[in-house]
C-alpha cells in the first residue's frame, strides 16, 4: 500500500500540538501505520513491549523509544541508551528520546542524527519513514561512510559560514586550516593514533554544552599537538590536554584563529565524532576540501574531487592490469616475484594538477595492496623468508598544486593512507612502522603546474618506470584568467592555439616529459581535444613527437561525490612512445569494455592518426556549399511572436508581404511558431506608411549603434535588415546543434517564404540525393566522430563536418534510388502530423517506419561506398578515414 506522507506529517502535527505523555508513543505509532492490534497489545502491557522499564517501549526491528523527566541530562540519556540498544539482541532500527521539549532519535542503519524540538517533529517526518515501509536509498557504488562524512563535513563548515565573518582570503584559508585538523583528530582516535575515544571524550567532559569554551579548548589542543614531549608547555597544562600525542609534521605549526561554533556547532562535531573515521578512505579528504572553499576559487583552478571508480579508469590501464598479471605469471617463481618487489619499490607516479592528492592516493594505496599480495605468494614459496617494511615510500609519489593549502591537504591525506596502509601491513606481517610523529608524506609541490620544470619536480632517467596521471582543469576558451592565457601562450612557444582547450597544456607539457623515455601518460580531459576543430590543432604535433596513444576512454560523463558535484563530458587518453598494445574501452550497456586494436585515432577510435582539419570549401568539387543561416543581430525587435504578428497586421496590415516564418534549431526541431520581418527590397515610401514596422527598425538602429562590435555598429546604416540576407528560393536546412541521443540529425526542405536563423545552416536547392546522404547514418556517424560538441550535444558545422565529408562517387541509376528513398523518409515524417521532428527523432520514440525507412537508406547510402556492409560504427569511420585521407593527399 502507498505511503501518503502528507497525512504522516498531518498526524504529527497534531501529535505535537497538545501531546499527552501518557499516550504519545501510541499516538507516533499510529502516525506511521503500525498495525492497531500492536498499538493495543503495547498499550495493554502485552509481551510485544521488549523494553522492560516503565514508559519504555521496544519494538524489534522498529524503534525503542524513551521518556525522560524534564530537566535530566538528555544527551547523556541518550548516548547510554543507544550504547544498549547496540549490545542488545534486539535488533532497533531507531532510538527516540525525547523529554517533551527536546526530541533526539538515532537511526541504527544509517548512523543518522536527529535533533529537533518536539513541536517541530512533523516537518522532520521523513527520517522515520522506514517505519513505513519507504526505505532511504543509498546511490552509487562509493563507500557510504566517505558519503556520510563528507556531508558532515559540510553540515559543520555551512554552521561556521553562518555564525562567523570569512569575508577575507586568510579567514577561508584558517577554515580550511581548522577543519583539516579536525579531520586528522576525528581519525586519529578511530585509528589508534590517539587511545580509542580520547578526542570525543575530551570535548564530552570538559567543554560546555553551550560551545562557549569549545574554541578555547581546541585552541590548547592544537599547541599540545605541536609541543615535544619533554616540553615546558605540557608541565603547565591539564592532563586531559597534556595526554595527547606529540604530532609534529607542520599540520599543527601555526596558530591559526579558531571559529565560533556554538551549541550547534558542538553537536554537529560530537555527530562527527559518532562516525567511524576508520573506514573513510583519505581521498575523500579532496572532497572536504572542494567543500570549504569558494566556489569561485573552485572554478577558477577547475578542482573536481575524482571519485575512486574513476581514478581506477586511469591507473588500472595504464599500470595496475600489467603488475597484476607479472604477480599472476610469477606465482611460483621467487625470483620472479622478487623482481616484481624491486619493480615495484622503484615505479614513480606523478600527478602534475595533483588538487588534493586523489589520484595519488589511490594509486599509492593499489600498490600498497599489490606488494602485500607479491610478499604473501612469496611466502608460500619460501615460509621461513621474512619481510620487515614496505619497500614503497611515499616520497615517489610527486604532484603538483597552485593551491598551496590544497597541498597540505593531498600531504595529509597521503600520511593518513600509509597509516591505514600500515596498519593492514600489522594485521598482515605482525608489524609496522611507529604512527607518531608524522614524516614526509610525497613530494608535493606548490606552484603553477605550467611554469615549473617537471624534470625538476619529478626526476627520471630513460629507463625509469614513471606514470603520469591525473585531471588537470576543464577549462575551454572562455573563463581563462589573463594569467591561463600567458601560461598557455608559455607552453606552446609559437605554436598556433586555436581553440585549445587549457588541459592541452598538460597533455603537451607531457608529451614532452615522456618523450624518449620509458615513462608513460595518461589523464583525464574534456573531450573537446578529441574532436572538432581542436583534433587537427593538437594531435599532429603530438604524433611528430614520437608518441602514440596506447589507451583510451571515449566520451562519457565525469561525475564525482563532493558536495556540489562537477559533472563534465570527458575522455581518457594515454600516451607512451614504447607500448606496443593498444588498449581501447568502449561502453557497452553501462559496462566499460577494452579490445586491443592496431592503432587509436585521435578521435579514439581504431584508426589510423589522420586529423580532419577544418576546410572552407567541401572535399569532394561538385558538391554545393553549405552556408549559415542569417544572423539578426536586432536585439530581437524584427522577430514576432504569433501575438505580435496578429496584432501587427490587424494595424497594419499592409505589412502582411513583409511577414516571414522564421526557425532557429529550436523552432524547427520542435515545431514552435515564430515570425519575423523581412524587408529585403522595401522602399522608404512603403516603411512611411507602417510606423509599428517602423519603431521597431528604430529600436534596431539603437542596439546596433550601442554594440561594442564593430561590426554590428556598421549594420546600423541598414537597421532594417538581417545581418546576413541568405534567402534562396529552396534549400536543406540542417540544425547547427541537435541533441547527443539522437542517431540521426533531423534535416528539412524549406522555400523563401520561410527564412532560417544563423542557429541552422543551409544547402541552397539542395536536391532530395544530397538530403539522403546527409540524412543517412553514414554521415552521421562521420558527424559523431569530427563534430565539436556543445556540452554533449553534436555542433554540426560546415568546415569541420560537411566540408570534410568524402561523399561517395554514384552513377545516375544510384543518384536516383538515393533520391526515392529519401523521399519515402519525408513521406513517411508526414505520416505523423502530431509529431515534432524532436519526438519522431528521439530513439526511445521513434516510429517503427520511419526506423525502417532510414535503416533501408542506410543501406543503400552504405553501397555507395562498398559492396560488403559495414559490421558497426568504427567500421564505417574508419573507411571514411581512408577516404578522407586518400582525398587530401591528391589536392596536395
């Protein structure tokens, strides 16, 4: 049965409103659909009752609820009850406390929290639903716990943001300082750094409920961590204080101001201090960090907090899948698996845009992980070896950040992976190397990534085995800093940019750093480098540097778990200049896939490294060319809606043979009405007798005029005209952006008496054979694979798409059936009359004939180029690809 929450809500309300002690448990119970004859069975001391105390009542797998006298210390109450409840048999999904004034409940499944005032319950009614029956759901296939601890997290800074001033560059930077320390206490306690419980209890007992003195105390618990343990400040302080660990490691150097917190901010911290921070995996650290600076900040150094799966996209590929199958081949051989502990002990990774250390993390941890399976097969060989330490040290991983706080964060995270990691190492060996005090954590440095020496930062010889890896920043040619504009200008000397997006920069930088060597390469990017204009800008030079790309991601979405999450369309690219395996993954059904090709196109896909450049003119000469629709540039005061249209010609109806249908892609795609005025060859005497017409010219002048472009300034001596007056008396008008799901990119004929926007391109009298070709999914798989893309959306273009296409040579007979089978697409479009273009077109609705009309004009579209049909998309590409590139070589 359906659950009406609103009705809950309702109950609640009323609950709350004159609540009756005696009764209210019975009164919440009803609320939540409890069955009535359990309701009854309680209420008359029946044995379903587990709880055993008077006013107590224990339901198993539902709640165990508990009165408490006014006045009573009900945090204390409740911290006991919930330690019972877990050592009970009893299995209680909620521990509800409650004094009629305060209401506190525990969810025993999610380690959830909640705090409220009794009147208030009823807007909170949705953390009791799976009393219900409606289970929370937890998404995606990242550890919960780093979920939850990154929205605790960013509960504790969203309270700090609101009851303190962080107006200032430094107030964010202390934030981040505090919080980071935070981070490392709630950790330390739950990993044997600090004695079990000694941070939360330290606040528990000797801070005021209130959080006055929260920030003094915390303030002494910093110096103390920063004090030796022989030093004159910890003879002069308290023992609570005094009992802490010398930490050391400049995490706890500078006296950094401390934020006000609050009640609030005491609860939400001792809510943090609930969690096990044992299992929460350091890299989260990057997304607690994304979380507390501004978002501003965020954008400008393109931080994106890279979840686990996806940094496994990288460094699986690229080393992790060769190292497990050297493990694999040497399973019984020791001196094979020895070797594999040098390799091992000697491979350096780099993460030149490193943010707060992620990828480093992870690839750090992997290999951890893979030594302790090298030393355990050895030990089946040989039980009597012993093996004291790791022979991996975290002073060979090296990264790069602008942001030097960011920095010190990718340095922590990184200690507090090789303290886990050591810890497992205990359980495993027997042994570890002592926690306290900290040591070098990697070799990150602060500075701008672009300007820097890599040789310098991460040294290598030719035959060191170093992997580069990483997600430098998404940034296109717009939103660059004057100062991204001189970095790239630096990177590329002379080189023509174009428009590059900004990762080009890292891709080129280390283009070169693994040039001549053993070292290899692989980073995520927007995949605006593997397409449209920017393919024939990068990739040749990429190749003429002897390197080749040995693995790749096509297009997918980029979607992390930080607060505000960045989702981005991005591929993966690998480079090496010694692989000799191919390695290209393809998505199959949500599932990556990898196949061994012979060689990765720039657009990666199997190919050869041809790059389409863009063209004026089309490939093939007797094709006709396609141009842009017209531009207004009016500030919209010659378009019509059907209203104004109406209106105007009701006044003026004289104006009726200067009245057009106009579409944008939007309008044709959707079928949505538009007008527009189109004055083409009107005389000053017809304008004078049309005044409305004639404002409205006036108010086209004065935009133009006030335009900071040139341009536009010198169109206003036309006022009354479009930019462009590109009119033919018919032509194709093909959409310049058309939706990434759709397989086909919807085209149309139209006459001069509808005139088409610069937001569509148009084939003047193009005949129903060019309409066929283009319609067909030949073309449009050639379209996927060189078009530039609009967020995912395909920007279909003249010279980089239609101008570069290899149109097949036909006979008459072949030109003629094209023609009829792409007169039976439109004959069949107009059999839905209800349908806009955008429905017929969409692949979860497209009409079962018109399916089977293109698919029977693909087939014939095919023939034109070969005989034997083409087995899939990367087959067709990769003839086009020949072709494209058979067809240049001749008009060199």
């Amino acid at each position: 049965m359906a659950v009406n929450q609103t009705k809950i809500s309702d109950d609640l309300k009323a609950l709350v409103s004159a609540p009756d002690q005696s009764a209210f448990i019975f009164g919440f119970m009803a609320a939540y659909g409890l069955p009535k004859a359990t309701i009854t069975h309680i209420r008359q001391g029946g044995s379903r009752n587990l709880a055993k105390e008077a006013g107590h009542v224990g339901i198993n797998s539902k709640f165990y609820f508990q009165p408490v006298d006014e006045g009573a210390d009900i945090e204390l109450l409740f911290e006991q009850r919930i330690a019972a409840c877990a050592s009970t048999k009893h299995k209680y999904r909620f521990v509800i406390l409650t004094d009629f004034v305060r209401f506190l409940a525990w969810d025993v499944l999610t380690e959830e929290r909640l705090d409220t005032e009794l009147g208030e319950l009823f807007r909170e009614y949705g953390f009791f639903l799976p009393l219900a029956g409606l289970e929370k759901a937890i998404l995606g296939a990242e550890n919960p716990a780093d979920v939850k601890a990154a929205e605790k997290m960013g509960k504790l800074f969203d309270l700090i943001k609101s009851l303190n001033e962080l107006s200032r560059p430094e107030d964010i930077h202390a934030l981040n300082v505090f919080l980071t320390r935070l981070l490392f206490c709630l950790f330390a306690e739950d990993t044997g750094i600090f004695n079990q419980g000694q941070f939360t209890s330290a606040i528990k007992g000797y801070t005021e409920e209130d959080g006055s003195d929260l920030a003094q105390f915390l303030r002494g618990l910093f110096a103390v961590m920063n004090s030796e343990p022989n030093s004159e400040l910890r003879k002069t302080l308290p023992s609570h204080l005094a009992a802490f660990p010398y930490v050391n490691g400049g995490l706890f150097a500078v006296d950094e101001p401390i934020p006000a917190l609050g009640k609030q901010g005491r609860k939400i911290l001792l809510e943090c201090c609930m969690m096990n921070w044992g299992d929460i995996n350091p890299d989260i650290f990057g997304s607690m960090f994304q979380a507390v600076i501004d978002v501003e900040q965020r954008g400008n150094l393109g931080q994106h907090y890279t979840s686990y799966s996806n940094i496994m996209k990288v460094i699986q590929p690229l080393f992790l899948d060769s190292l497990r199958s050297d493990l694999e081949k040497n399973r019984k051989s020791v001196n094979g698996l020895k070797k594999l502990l040098v390799r091992l002990g000697n491979i350096k990774v780099f993460d030149p845009a490193c943010g707060s250390g992620n990828f480093l993390i992870v690839a750090y941890k992997e290999l951890h992980t893979l030594e302790r399976m090298v030393i355990q097969a050895l030990q089946q060989l040989e039980p009597q070896q012993g093996f004291s330490m790791s022979s991996l040290h975290l002073d060979r991983f090296y990264g790069i950040e602008i942001d030097d706080f960011a920095c010190e964060i990718a340095r922590l995270a990184l200690w507090l992976a090789e303290h886990q990691l050591n810890k497992q190492w205990e359980q495993t060996f027997g042994y570890a190397r002592p926690a306290l005090p900290l040591r070098s954590s990697g070799n990150i440095v602060s500075g701008n990534s672009l300007a820097l020496d890599w040789h310098k930062v991460c040294p290598k010889g030719i035959e060191d085995e170093v992997y580069v890896i990483g997600n430098p920043p998404f940034l296109g040619t717009l939103g660059r800093s004057d100062e991204q504009r001189a970095d790239m200008q630096a990177v590329f000397g002379d080189t023509t940019l174009g428009n590059l997006d900004f990762v080009a920069c890292w891709f080129w930088k280390g283009a070169h750093y693994i040039q001549h060597s053993r070292a290899e390469l692989a980073l995520v990017s927007t995949n605006s480098i593997c397409q449209g204009e920017q393919v024939a800008t990068l990739w040749p030079r990429m190749f003429a540097l002897g390197l080749h790309i040995h693995l790749a991601y096509p297009t997918f979405t980029w979607a992390n778990n930080a607060r505000d999450k960045a989702a981005v369309h991005v591929v993966i690219v690998g480079l090496s200049s010694r692989s000799k395996s191919r390695q290209l993954f393809q998505q199959v059904d949500g599932e990556w896939h990898s196949s061994n090709v012979s060689n990765i196109s720039p657009y990666l896909v199997e190919g050869s490294n041809i790059a389409v450049a863009a063209r004026s003119t089309p490939l093939v000469s007797d094709v006709p060319p396609l141009i842009y629709g017209n531009k207004p540039t009016d500030g919209g005061h010659l378009f019509l809606t059907r209203e104004e249209r109406d209106e105007l010609l009701r006044l003026e109806p004289q104006a009726a043979r200067w009245v057009k249908k106009v579409l944008g892609a939007t309008e044709f795609l959707n079928a949505k009405e538009r007008w527009c005025l189109w004055l083409v060859g009107i005389t000053d005497d017809e304008l004078q007798l049309m005044p409305l017409v004639t404002r409205r010219i006036q108010k086209v002048a004065e935009t133009r005029r006030k335009s900071p472009d040139k341009g536009a300034q010198k169109l206003a001596e036309r006022p009354h005209l479009f930019r462009d007056l590109n009119n033919p008396a018919s032509y194709i008008l093909v959409p310049r952006v058309s939706s990434e799901r759709r397989t086909y990119v919807p085209m149309g004929f139209f006459d001069s008496g509808t005139i088409s926007t610069d937001l569509n391109n148009i084939l003047p009298n193009g005949s129903r054979y060019e309409f066929g070709i283009l319609s067909s999914l030949l073309h449009n798989d050639w379209m996927r694979l060189v078009a530039g893309r609009l967020k995912s959306d395909y920007r279909y273009t003249a010279t980089i798409v239609y101008n570069t296409f290899p149109w097949p040579v036909a006979s008459t007979a072949q030109r003629q059936e094209i023609e009829r089978l792409a007169e039976e697409v439109e004959l069949v479009r107009e059999d839905y009359p209800g349908k806009t273009l955008a429905e017929l077109y969409d692949p979860d609705k497209m009409p079962a004939g018109l399916l089977e009309a293109h698919r029977v004009l693909d087939n014939a579209v095919d023939k034109l180029y070969r005989d034997r049909p083409f087995k899939d998309a990367a087959e067709r590409v990769s003839h086009l690809l020949g072709l494209y590139e058979k067809l240049t070589a001749a008009t060199r």
